[in-house]
C-alpha cells in the first residue's frame, strides 16, 4: 500500500522520459537495482483506489517505496526468526497458487461448452408471464373502497393515484412497471393474477395499507438469447472449470499425511514458532 510518501513523490522533480524496458534501471540501493520492472510489477498489484491516481503520482510513490523497502531489507537481511521465515514461505506459497489459478482462469472457454451450459440452464425453461400494473396506496380501507367506486364509474385512474396515492409511484399515476413472480409481495401478487387486463381490483391489504390495483397488460417472457447471458455463463462455466481443475491437480499430487494425533487448539499457540 502506498503511503504518506506518495505525497512526497509527487513533489518530486519530473525524471526525464526511460526507454520502456522492464529492466531499466532507476535506482540502486546499496548495491542492488530496482527496476522499471520492479514498479510495474507493484503497481499491478495495489488496490483500485490507488490504480486511480494521476501516472507521476504512482511513479515517484511507488519508486520511493521500493527504495525504502530495499534499504530496510538491507539493514534486517537474514536476522529472521522462525516465524518470519514461515511467513515467507506461506506468502509465497500463496502467491504461487494464484498465479496458477490466474493461469487456469485464462484458459479459453470451449465455445460448444458455453453452448451446452446455456441449454441445460435455459432450454427446457418455460415462457414466464410478467406483469404491467398500477396501483393507489391509501392507509384505509375506507379510501381503498371510494378509490375503487370512483374507477369503476369512469374516473381516469392515473390522475386518482396522482392525486390521492401515497407510495413513491403515485406522482407517476401508481406506475408500477413490469415484473415478474415473486417480486412483489404475496397479497399484491395474488390480486394482480386475478385480474384481466383494464381490471381494477378490490381493496387489498398488504404490509404496506391498503391498495386498489390496476392490471394494464401481461406478456409473455422467453428465456434470454446467448448473447444476453454470455457473460454470465462464461463466469460460471470458468468458475466450475477452474476449480475442477485444482481439485484434479491437488487429487493427483504425492501427498502424505503424518499419522500423527495433533489437538487442534495447538494452532492458536504462537510460542511454538518463536
């Protein structure tokens, strides 16, 4: 992470314009490089919050770091205890093991495979029916009922949710918009399959006071062409193939567990690596 220093760097003066070589050298400390590479490498890795920052921000701050690093380096060399040489040795096993799963995941996705994904996932699925509504929301079922003669004898039900609905949608005459089952609550839900279209419904209760609900149209909805999906299947498709392969490379690997009784609450004993 780059810290105070980045504010330092920025202060810096301009260094003037390097061949684009990973191996260009732009500083040596106490003997040792530190490399266009060594930058663009560090870079890579930190936080997006910090990709965003101007190119000369990045630069001098992360060149700064590297150079304090290098010097504290220099100063602890091999003084490490067991803890810290166990650290090292989990870090980089770690860091290993992710390039190995970047690698995975890089492999290209076999297109009769994305094919196969999206029939088992969308071809047997059946038309699901969505529905257009719009309702009036009152607290009583007094005002629910007088809302509901007054549409019945003519009244343009748009300008009654205008003038008397007091849910969000109201000012845009209780427009609800389409939706599918199950995104609205169970009561609403019920009374809107009950209707036909132009109907209005009977006062309905729900969590929320009283609603008279108008069904303005119903359509079917196909299941979404490939292309819509895609992205969605390929993620999927690469999740499942990446982790198929780990487990094969990790079932295939020589391993020999010690038969050995070990209680579990040791893990929580730090001493034992001091």
């Amino acid at each position: 992470m780059i810290r105070p220093l980045l504010l330092v760097g920025a202060l810096a003066a301009p260094m003037p314009a390097l061949a684009q070589d990973a191996s260009t050298v732009l500083a040596t400390v106490n003997g040792t490089d530190i490399t266009l590479g060594h930058v663009i490498a560090l870079r890579e890795r930190l936080p997006a919050e910090y990709q965003q920052l101007p190119d000369d921000v990045l630069y001098q701050g992360l060149l700064d770091q590297l150079i304090q690093q290098q010097a504290l380096n220099d100063v602890i060399g091999d003084d490490l205890n067991r803890a810290d040489e166990l650290s090292l040795e989990n870090e980089r096993r770690a860091f290993l093991a992710s390039r190995m799963i970047g690698r995975l995941a890089e492999e290209p996705l076999d297109e009769s495979a994305i094919e196969e994904a999206y029939k088992e996932q969308f071809g047997s699925a059946e038309p699901e029916t969505e529905w257009n509504a719009s309702h009036i929301l009152v607290e009583t079922e007094e005002e629910a009922r007088a809302l509901k003669a007054q549409a019945d004898e003519g009244a343009d039900f748009a300008e009654l949710a205008r003038e008397n609905s007091t849910g969000p949608s109201g000012p845009n005459g209780g427009l609800l918009g389409w939706f599918g089952a199950g995104q609205m609550v169970p009561e609403f839900q019920q009374a809107v399959e009950s209707l036909e279209a132009g109907q209005v419904s009977d006062p309905v209760q729900t969590q929320f006071g009283w609603h008279v609900v108008k069904l303005n149209e119903t359509r079917q909805k196909d299941a979404p062409p490939l292309e819509q999906v895609r992205p969605q299947i390929e993620n999927a498709l690469r999740e499942s193939t990446v982790q198929a392969e780990i487990e094969r490379i990790a079932g295939e690997a020589q391993v020999e567990r010690a038969e050995i009784d070990i209680e579990p609450s040791v893990i929580r004993d730090p001493e034992l690596i001091d």
